[in-house]
C-alpha cells in the first residue's frame, strides 16, 4: 500500500514518517484507546481532546466512519 505523509497537525498522534493509510488509522485508534477517547455511551463516538480536536476540524466529538473522512483530509 502507498505511503502517505501526515500533515503537521496529523504528526502530533501518528508521528511524521510517512505511513499506509491502514498503519495510520491503526495509530490513531491506539491512541484513542490509550487516552480513553471513545465515548462511554454510544461507542462509535469519538470524543476529541486537544490534539485530535485539531485533526477533527475543531469539532469536539465525531463518529467513527466520520473519523476516516477527517483522517484523509490530512493525508498527501
């Protein structure tokens, strides 16, 4: 699979070497579940901390499937 290059904003959650886009949605759920982002009730929410606030658009909680959307957006 092609690697791709996080951008800045990305880089702060996956690092800045290039990656797969499976590798970097991987690292990025690692990182939810190590900061215990997934939201309590409906677990297909992701609550944003700062970070991934950034990532997000500044949108404080989005869904997973939209996750993936916001993901790409900072891929090049």
């Amino acid at each position: 699979m092609k690697e791709m290059t996080p951008s800045a904003t990305l880089a702060e959650v996956v690092g800045n070497k290039p990656l797969p886009r499976t590798e970097v949605t991987k690292k990025v759920w690692e990182y939810i579940k190590k900061q215990d982002l997934q939201d309590a009730e409906n677990r297909r929410m992701i609550n944003a901390d700062d970070k991934l606030k950034a990532v997000f658009g500044g949108k404080a909680q989005v869904s997973m499937f939209e996750m993936t959307k916001l993901i790409s957006d900072h891929l090049k």
